[in-house]
C-alpha cells in the first residue's frame, strides 16, 4: 500500500477505535490487568530522553501495579534498527514503543512491527485532534511544544520577536542559531509546519538570514543563554526549566506552537503484552498527564486543566500553528536541503 493512502487509512480507522475502547466491560479490562501484574514487567523503546517525565511515570505506575518499567532510551534511528533486527531475529524483547508519531504511523505501514492495541479504557478521555489520531496501532500521548529562546542580555523586551513571521527581519541576521531542519528533529518539524503555514518562499528569505544550524539541543540553547546569539529556535518549552534562572526567555508565537505527538504503540510478539496495554493506558490518566503538563507539554485529554496552575495550562494548552502533515514529511526534508544548503 502507498503510504498516503495507507496513512489516510490509518486516520479513517481512528473512527472505529474509540468504540471498542468504550465498548470494553470492565471485566475485560480487569483482566487485562490481573495478566499485566502476573507478568511483572514491561520494556519501553523510546526516543525521547526525559528522565523528568520518563522516571516519575515508571515509579507511578510501578507503585499503582507493582509492575517493573524499563526503558531502552536512544536516537529515532537506533530505536527502529533495533527492533528490526530483533523481529528479524525473533528475538522479542520490546513491550511498548514510546516514539513520535510520525514515526509510529510509518513503521506500523512499511515493517510490520507493532500489533494491534485493541481497547483501552483512557482513550474515550482523548481530545480533538488527538481522538482522530488515535488508530488501531497506537494512541497519542503528548506533544512537544516548540517555540523561541532569546538572548536577555541582547535582546530587549520591545524587540523580542513575538511571531515567527518576525524571524525574517533583517535585525536578526546573523544573530540567529537553530536545529538543523535537514534531518529529523525540532528544526524539521518547524520547517514542514513553517512551509505549510507561510509558503517555501517564507522559508528562502530565513534562509537568508544565514542562521548558524545545530543538533545538539543544550548546547544551542546554552550558547544564547552565554551571550553568542540572540535568538535560537525551534526551542523546546519541556527544556526551559533546565536554563531557568539564566540570562534567557522563551517566547510563545502568536501564530501558535510548532510541535510533534508522540504516541505508545504495542510491538509485535512483545512478551509482556498486556503490561504494554496497561501502561499505554496510564499514559492518558490524570496522574500522567499532569507530569506531562508541569513539564510544558502538550497534553492529550480534557479534564484536568482546571487542576494546574495558569501558567502550565497556558503552556499546556498552547495553540497549535498547523496540523501535522506526515505526507510530506520526505518531500520536506529534501526541499530543506535545498534551501538551507
């Protein structure tokens, strides 16, 4: 199947997902859970390196279950070659897959490496867009929220920059360092979302700016925080605590956040399936979500805004710039390259 049209099938069957999941007895699901604790343990693959979410989450679930989590933390990449020389191999030691839904949508497409999730009984809590992201293969969880750092020290708060438009004026030439929008990261989901929302021309005068490109997420938003630039983007607001209290700002766009959701997929043959299930579902409970929230992500479900504090909810609840668009993602990259030669 193309993967357009498998992709647009995936988004289709998110109609039919819900239903078994509110359908779903409680009796099946207490079932589900007595097989999770029997089996003790789960193993997740994730790519994102967060032991300020990550941690707290397996000592939750582990206290609420008595049921152990592992992680296997490691670039996008490593992650995939991992479990497909493993589902190759038939060696079948990966539980659940924690990774950017992108990602997850194309691996259940193209390698035949995740089965289905059947019902869980948090995806009815799941808000819009979320609800019709959700498929047969996965669940979204949270989104990372991306925005703007600037530089205190050289920038005044009349010259901050308050949309993206604003990043192609020409005071910021030169003065500007971000994510290298050639390969995967923040800086490729910006500029698919930049492309959709302003056009490649937008793209061709930020080029133009000669903004310094980086992979190394500290270290970029280290640099601003010592004075060598003004402004980095796409800035991920989860990582603002680890700076706060430097010379730095971090700036909401008026046009609305970048961002990118990250789902739990089931993998195939996983050997502690039900304690995949399980864990998938606490990822939508209020306990997990908040831990998301007070991190400055975006969360998934409705329900516990009222909870938090209002500047986690304005963070939380930021306002989206563009739909993501995963069709696009390998025209995207190419038309980068391109650009930003």
């Amino acid at each position: 199947m193309h993967r357009r049209t498998a992709l647009v099938a995936l988004t289709l069957a998110a109609v039919t997902f819900a239903f078994p999941a509110l359908a779903q007895s409680q009796k099946e699901w207490d079932d589900v859970i007595a097989a999770a604790k029997k089996e003790g343990e789960v193993t997740v693959y994730t790519a994102y390196l967060s032991p300020q979410t990550n941690d707290p989450i397996a000592k939750a679930f582990e206290k609420k279950y008595g049921i152990r989590v592992s992680y296997l933390a490691a670039r996008g990449s490593e992650i995939r070659e991992r479990i497909r020389s493993e589902q190759a191999a038939g060696r079948f030691l990966g539980d659940l897959l924690h990774h950017a839904r992108s990602s997850v949508s194309t691996w259940a497409e193209d390698e035949n490496n995740l089965q289905p999730l059947k019902g869980i009984p948090n995806a009815a809590r799941l808000k819009e867009p979320f609800k019709s992201a959700a498929d047969q293969f996965q669940v979204p969880i949270f989104t990372i929220n991306y925005g703007m750092l600037a530089s205190t020290r050289l920038v005044k708060p009349e010259d901050e920059p308050k949309r993206w438009a604003d990043l192609v004026d020409p005071k910021w030439q030169g003065k500007m360092i971000t994510d290298d929008p050639r390969a995967a990261g923040g800086g490729a989901v910006l500029f698919r979302m930049l492309h959709d929302k302003f056009g490649a021309e937008f793209l061709e005068k930020l080029a133009a700016q000669k903004p310094v490109l980086g992979r190394d997420y500290a270290i970029m938003a280290r640099r601003v925080a010592q004075g060598e630039f003004s402004l980095y983007y796409p800035y991920i607001l989860s990582d603002y605590s680890n700076i706060k209290g430097l010379p730095v700002k971090f700036i909401v766009p008026e046009e609305g956040v970048a961002y990118g959701s990250y789902s739990a997929a089931v993998m195939r043959n996983a050997p502690h399936p039900n304690a995949a299930r399980l864990l998938a579902d606490f990822y939508l409970s209020d306990e997990v979500q908040t831990i998301y929230a007070k991190e400055a992500h975006g969360i998934v479900v409705d329900g516990i805004q009222e909870k938090l504090s209002p500047e986690i909810q304005s963070l939380m609840n930021a306002k989206p710039m563009v739909a993501e668009n995963f069709p696009a993602i390998d025209a995207m990259y190419d038309l980068a390259k391109k650009i930003f030669k």
